[in-house]
C-alpha cells in the first residue's frame, strides 16, 4: 500500500473525529498532509460513515469499526493486497 493512500485512510479517520467535534476540519486536514481537493473527497466519506454510524441503534463503536475496516478494504483492493496476509 502506498504512502498516498494510508494519507487518504488517515484523512477519512481524522475527519471522523473532526464530525465528531473533537478536533477542527482544518487540525483534520493538516494531519492527513493531503491537498484541499483530495481532502475534501474524503471528509465528505468520512460524512457519510459518520451519518450511518448515528443512525445505527446499537453500539456505534461497532458500527464505526465495521465501516472503516471496508474503506480499509477498499483502498487497499485497489493495490490487489491484503492488510493482514
């Protein structure tokens, strides 16, 4: 997996926290390291994991996990690996 990519998965999961309220979109953008645009496309992925998160009437934890770990599986099928070989 490319370096490129983790700054994306590492976008989608810092703007997780910034829907949340507990860092800025802007504390969000600097850690992921990505330009405006590519950003932006992913705060606006990580707005739609949060949105099914909050609709979920169990344990959001378990639904936030089970949501990441498909854009984990995502981008990295993408690069035709595993995570966990």
């Amino acid at each position: 997996m490319s370096k490129e990519k983790v700054k994306h998965l590492s976008a989608v999961l810092t703007s997780v926290f910034a829907h949340a309220g507990h860092i800025s979109k802007e504390e969000a953008k600097e850690i992921s390291g990505l330009a405006d645009q590519e950003f932006e496309k992913n705060y606006n992925r990580a707005a739609e994991i949060v949105d099914n998160v909050m609709k979920h009437e169990g344990d959001k934890m378990d639904k936030f996990l089970e949501h990441f770990s498909e854009e984990i599986d995502r981008w990295i099928a993408e690069t035709g690996g595993k995570l966990f070989a």
